[in-house]
C-alpha cells in the first residue's frame, strides 16, 4: 500500500511558523523556537531555508554536531547561505576548518555583494550575514588551520567593509600584523552613501500618520534620491512620502502657469531649481478628474468666458470638500484630523497690511463711490448709497458696486502681484510666493482617512479680524513646516547627526584599536596614553581597565597592576576574562590570602572556566604545593585545549619539579595553542638553559623578545647566556639595552656592572653601581660587589665600609664576605713587604 502524497506546503502556514521562531529567537526562548523549528522542517522537509532555521536554533544552544548534521546538506554544497554560515560555525568548534572553509567558499557568490551595515533598526533586521561577517568566519578558521596569510587577507577585506568588525581586527592584532588605524577605521563610500539615505528612508512606526507631511524639495534632492537603491528588507517600512511631494509640486507649477499666463509659467519652471523658493512651501493634493479653468469659473488660458451669474451666498457653515479639485468656490478646507473648523480670531501684522493695501488699491481702481466690496456675514453684497441692487458679475460689467467672485478677486489679486513684480524684478519674488503659497491646498498626511487632497484658498480682500476668516490658525504651522522644509532642516540635521555619531565611534574604535594593537605588540607605555585618551565613562569600563592593567603586568609593575584588578573585581564581580593574570599577579607580590579568595570566587562562578583553574592551580604553586598546582592546570587544559597560558602555568610547575621533558611538552602545547605567546618561548628557553644547551636557549629566547621586544627581562637573558658563553661584550650590549627599556630594573644593573668588572671597567662599573645602590640599598650583593671594585680601584676604607654592610646584610654568606676582605688585607701586606 503506497503512502498517500504530500500536499504542497501552504505559504501562508510557514510564514506563521517562521514568524514565530524569529519571535521566540529574538526574545531569547531558543528551545521554543527549536520545537517550532521542527515543526517547519516537518512540513517542508526539502526546504533549505528550514533547515536554516533548525540548524541555527541547534547552534544556540550549543549542540554543535546537531547544527552540523542540520545544515551540512544545503550547507556544504552551498546553496543556502543560512546553512554554508551555520555549517562554517558549527565546523570552528568541531575543528573541521577545510570543510567549513570549503562551505564558504561555494557559497560566495550569496554573500560577495551583500552589505547590511546601517540596515538593523528596532523596527527591522536582517537574518543573513552580509560579507563583513562571513569573511571574519573565514579568517578565524584560516587561523585556526594555521594559516596565516590567507586569515590577515580574510580580516582585512571583513574591515574594509565594515571598519566595526571587532572581532576581525583582533585577530589582525593576535596574529602580529602591523596595521595603520587611519586606513581601518575610517568612513567608507558605502557608508556615506548609507547615511545619505537613511535619513529619508527611516520613520518610526506609529508615526507615519501623526507627521506633518514633508514639503517641496530642492531639485538637487530630488536627483539624490532618485538614485537611492531601493529597500528590499521585508523588516523595513518604504515611504513614498518624497515622491509624492515631488508629483506634488508639479500639480501646484501646472496651476501656476494656468493662473499667470506662460510668461510667467516660464519663470516658475526656473524658479523650481532655486531651493529658498517660497513658492512651494505648501504642496497641493492632485487635482483629479477636474480642470482648474473649470473650478475657477473662467479660461485662464485668456481665452474670455462669460461666467453665469453667482447666488447669494448663505450663511456659512462647516463643510467638508469632496477632494476630487480645488474649488475656489468655498472659503476654506476642513481642519486635517478635525470633524469641525474653527475660527480664527487674530491675523498677523503682516498679513493685514498686505490685504488692507489690497483692498484700498482695489477700492481706488473699481469704486467711485469708495464702496466696500467685502462680503458680509451673511453672504451678501453690502448695499450702495444709491441705493443699486446687486449687480450682474460678468466680465463686461463695470459697475463700481458690483461684488467680484471669490475666483475672480483671487485671480485679479495674483495679476496685481505678478506686474508688480514683475516691474522690479521681472521674476516670481518672495511676496507673490506667500500670497501664492496661501493659495494652495494642503498635501495628505500619511494615509489617514479623514485627511483630503483639498485645496486653501485665502480670500485677496479679508480684513484684519474677519470673523469670515478661518485660515488663519491653520496656517501658523504650515508656514512653520514651510520654512523648514525650505531651508531642509529636517533632512539635513538627521543626515548631519548621524553621521557625527557614526564619526564619534570610529574615533572611539581608532583610540581603542590603537591602545590593543600597541598592547598586542607589547608597547605597553603607548597602550596606556592611547587608553588613557578615552573618555572617562569608556575608560571606566572592565574591557579597558582590563588592558590597563595587562600593560602594567608587561611592565613588571605589579602593585599598579593590582589596583586595577581590584576595581575591575569591584566593577563586575562576575567577570572571569583575563583573572588568570590578576592570580599571576598576586602570585608575584606574594599574596597568598587574597590568591586564595579569587580563587573561591572564581570558581563559585563557574567552576568549568580554565580561568577558576589556573587561579586555583596559582594559589596552590604560591603554597609550594606543585604537584596539586599541577591537576589544576592539566584540568584547565581539559576545559579549554586552546588556552595557551594553562599549559605555560603546567611547564613552570614541571620546571620547579625539575621534570624537564614534560616541562618541554607543556610548552610546545602551549605554542602550538598559540604562536605568539612568549611566555611559553621563554619557559623552552629555560628548560635548554638549565640543562646547559646554551646556543638553543639563546635561539629561544630572541624568539620571545622578537615577540615582546619590550620586555627587560628577556634581554637579560639573552645577555645572561652571552655571559656564560664568555662572550662579555656581546652580554654588555644587551645588559645596556635591558637598562635602557627599565632604568629602575636591579637585575639589569647589577649584571651590567658585573660584566663590567669583567672586562676591567671599573670605573664605568662603579658608576652602575652607585645608581644600583640607590635603588636597592638593602640588597647584600650590590654591596659586596661595591667593597670589590673599591679594593680594585684601591680605596681600602670605602671597601671595607661595603664589605661589612654586605656582612650585615647576608650573614650567610659571610664566608665569602671575610675571604674577600682577608685578600684585600693580604695584597696590601704584600705591597708593604715590597717596599
């Protein structure tokens, strides 16, 4: 019996579904989106973007194999770049490096072109990497399969792209590269070209309604936008707001040149290019199915039509336009989002001056009998002193008492201000705009259902006061936003803010990056002007002050360095990143209480760190106890086989045990978990040392200080084997160059000076030794050594002073302390038995 056949998939089902396991992921419910991933893979079985979906919700929650295995079919092949990503992540922590890197790279033409920088809101996200982060995965398995050169090309194209890819310029610096900040974090052209769009591109949602719409634009904005890519996230909302502004003014050029003849259409269309002009402050909603000759009454074309007597006006009440023309016809739109208009009660000084020299000038020219043509509350024509009856309106009428109609005085009004002018400047001017802008209808706001594309109309002949004046208080905003949009503040100031906080964090990122690239090099002393450049909020952070006092450690200043472990404890309590150098640093000052404490603390937070064990292992080796230290850090190797420090840790306790072959094993582990680190070159070197191989310490330990050049103690060492292979002058040059990188080291010093005196400088040896013995007065050897060159340089008193105080000092070694001082006695009998 043959199973029945599936149905095909219902969309609209996996939209629901997928929906739901973004939900869950991004509330942080990942077993609830991994049920729900299993039950989109149930119902598409075929479907890579499924498997995606299973795959990443695996890789949450940690099972790698599971998001392995979920991912390896679309993944491997790569098909899907949800997949090849997970499969590429799932294959760094299985340490299948080739087959992730191979996964990448099959997969590549999915992600070369991609770019989502700038494209994660609130509102929307994106749930592919882009290029940036697959070419950071595929550094880190480069790295991880230990090749280099192809990890550095993989980071650096991931930062070209995107200069906020951390974790790619970590891995440039851990690898030793030297990179110039000024080329990394710097603004790209794709970035700005972002910037420039985001402005416009970006509203919040629930505010598309409530926002007043946005007016005219320049005609250079509307070429930039024009060449904006379009947003195809299915996360992001798309505004046609600007388009629609630009269709807009069109609407209100066309009318224009209906209303001031072509002479003056020609002027508006020169007009439009010019940004400050007022004229398109306020867009005008599209006229549709209706022609402007017709709405206002006339051929404005100037071909004259007789217009058919109007009615007596009635009184007037609140009502509400059709929105299908602009009819000049009723005084005033509604209010937007308002069931009811209301009246204004005040004008400004402005406007009434204009409109009283309107009226006059009105007066003079088509009234002999100085006849007010304004309309009454009622609607009707006030009355002549001869007692006429209202006239016939008609273009051949001369009668000084006939009323003009409204479409007719708003026309005549618009001619008087175009000749005048017209005569001055002969082009649009500013005031013919703002009688104009008046004029037009207001432009829709969003896509509410109460707001009409209508028109405004101001009537040329109102007086200050009109209770017939309802436009007044509508338009004290209008002119508000005009002014804005005119000067295009609003647009401007989102693409001028932006981009100073895009500009104010590469500047961060360049101090931060400069302090960790120099800290990565070991130049401790330009880490710590580079962090101390910080603000202080960053600076007072635990990642900071965490490198701070690592460049204190580099400089064998422990005590500063404890401080600011201290403060990073009683910042974040909880923090387990580098508290194995705060352990070694409490090992260096002998600290066995607090050791033993951060030990407790640590591991009550999580006993499974490698950080717990070594912290644990290093109080244990503080106790002399080196076979317990020893299971801490083979423990702390188990929980994370590439922390390279615990195996250095496990070589010293095998050195102090003298096991020196597993000594060398520890420390080979430790190079293999990480080239770079020169502890473990040091500890191979010490190892050849003691066993005498003093050509393979040497080699070993200009391997460490090629890594830490910086560091005194290294150069000691090397000089330290010179001396004992009795190249003295060769051990001179490094003793003077580990005193010039620590002035204050006696360990520097006191060797100098010893080899000093073995090349019989003694003077330059006593010199030394003086500068030592200010810094260590307490010390037995630098006395005994001062009583040395004091009986060379044949000043028997000050030799015998620094030969007691040696004995003082170390009665201990008071055998060779007395021997010295008897040969001094015998050579001076000698010399008194010669003479």
């Amino acid at each position: 019996m043959t199973a029945p056949k599936m149905a095909p998939a219902n969309p609209h089902i996996t939209s629901q579904l997928r929906q739901l396991i973004y939900y869950h992921l991004d509330c942080n419910l990942i077993r609830n989106a991994l049920f729900l991933a299993g039950r989109l893979h149930a119902y598409e079985p075929r479907s890579s973007e499924a498997a995606y979906l299973l795959a990443l919700c695996y890789l949450r929650l940690g099972q790698l194999k599971a998001a392995y295995d979920s991912s390896r079919n679309s993944g491997s092949r790569g098909t899907h770049l949800g997949c090849s990503y997970v499969f590429a992540q799932a294959c760094l922590g299985l340490e299948r490096y080739v087959e992730g890197i191979s996964a990448i790279d099959r997969s590549r033409p999915l992600w070369s072109t991609r770019n989502s920088w700038g494209k994660h809101t609130e509102s929307r996200r994106q749930h592919l990497p882009d290029a940036s982060a697959v070419l950071c995965l595929q550094g880190k398995l480069w790295q991880a399969h230990c090749d280099t050169n192809k990890a550095i090309e993989c980071y650096a194209e991931a930062l070209k792209l995107n200069p906020f890819m951390w974790d790619a310029f970590l891995g440039l610096c851990d690898l030793g590269v030297n990179v110039r900040m000024a080329n990394i974090f710097k603004m790209t052209p794709e970035m700005m070209s972002l910037l420039s769009s985001s402005a416009q591109e970006e509203t919040p949602l629930g505010i598309l309604d409530e926002s007043p719409p946005t007016n005219a634009l320049s005609q250079s904005q509307v070429n930039i936008n024009a060449q904006l890519p379009a947003n195809n996230d299915p996360f992001s909302i798309s505004k046609n707001r600007i388009n629609g502004d630009v269709r807009t003014n069109a609407g209100t050029l066309a009318l224009f040149e209906r209303l001031n003849s072509k002479k003056n259409a020609v002027a508006s269309k020169e007009e439009i290019v010019r940004p400050d002009n007022p004229i398109f402050d306020t867009p005008t909603g599209p006229v549709a199915g209706a022609d402007e000759s017709t709405v206002l009454g006339k051929d404005v074309a100037g071909r004259g039509a007789a217009t058919i007597e109007p009615p007596l006006a009635p009184a007037r009440k609140s009502r509400t336009l059709p929105g299908m023309g602009m009819d000049f016809s009723i005084d005033a739109p509604p209010k937007m989002r308002s069931n009811s208009t209301v009246r204004s009660k005040s004008r400004s000084k402005e406007e009434s001056a204009e409109q009283d020299s309107i009226t006059v000038s009105r007066s003079s020219t088509t009234s002999t009998a100085g006849l007010d043509l304004k309309r009454t509350v009622s609607g009707k024509a006030p009355q002549s002193t001869s007692g006429n009856a209202r006239p016939e309106v008609s273009e051949a009428t001369n009668d000084p008492g006939a009323p003009q109609r409204r479409s007719e005085r708003l026309f005549n009004h618009m001619k008087t201000q175009s000749k005048k002018f017209s005569a001055s400047t002969g082009s649009i001017g500013a005031k013919e705009g703002r009688e104009l802008k008046k004029a037009k209808a207001t432009g829709t706001k969003g896509r509410s259902t109460n707001a009409f594309n209508v028109g405004r109309v101001v009537s040329g002949n109102r007086k200050h006061g009109d209770p017939m004046d309802i436009d007044g208080k509508e338009q004290r905003p209008l002119s508000i936003s005009a002014t804005n949009v005119t000067n295009h503040k609003p647009v401007v100031n989102e693409k001028v803010k932006e981009y100073e906080s895009v500009q104010w964090l590469l500047d961060l990122f360049m101090k931060l990056g400069s302090g960790y690239f120099a800290l990565s090099h070991y130049q401790c002393q330009d880490a710590l002007r580079c962090f101390n450049s910080i603000t202080t909020s960053q600076r007072e952070t635990p990642w900071v002050l965490a490198q701070i006092g690592r460049a204190h450690y580099e400089q064998t200043n422990y005590v500063e360095a404890e401080k600011i472990f201290t403060r990073i404890k009683s910042m974040a309590p909880s923090r387990l990143e580098d508290m194995e150098i705060y352990s070694t640093i409490l090992w260096h000052l002998k600290h066995p209480i607090d050791l033993a404490y951060l030990a407790h603390e640590i591991v009550d937070i999580d006993r499974n760190s490698p950080q717990a064990w070594c912290t644990v292992g290093n109080s244990f080796s503080l106790q002399r106890d080196h076979d317990q230290a020893l299971k801490c850090f083979i423990r702390a190797t188990q929980l994370d086989p590439k922390f390279a420090y615990a195996f250095t840790l496990q070589g010293h306790e095998h050195v102090a045990n003298e096991e020196y072959d597993k000594a060398l094993s520890a420390y080979r582990a430790a190079i293999g978990a990480e080239s770079r680190h020169y502890n473990a070159w040091y500890g191979l070197a010490r190892v050849f040392e003691k066993q005498g191989k003093y050509n393979f310490a040497e080699q070993h330990y200009r391997t460490a200080a090629s890594i830490n050049p910086t560091n005194p103690v290294l150069v000691t060492c090397i000089g330290n084997v010179l001396e004992k292979t009795k190249s003295h002058r060769a051990a001179l040059v490094q003793y003077s160059k580990a005193c010039e990188l620590d002035p204050k080291s006696p360990l520097c010093r006191f060797k100098k000076a010893r080899v000093l005196m073995a090349l019989h400088e003694h003077q330059k040896a006593l010199v030394e030794l003086k500068v030592l013995k200010d810094i260590a007065p307490d010390e037995a050897n630098v006395h005994f050594l001062l009583g040395k060159v004091y009986k060379v340089l044949r000043q028997k008193g000050m030799a015998i002073k620094h030969f007691t105080m040696a004995l003082n000092l170390d009665p201990k070694a008071s055998h060779y302390i007395k021997e010295a001082m008897e040969q001094m006695e015998d050579e001076d009998d000698d010399e008194d038995a010669d003479m």
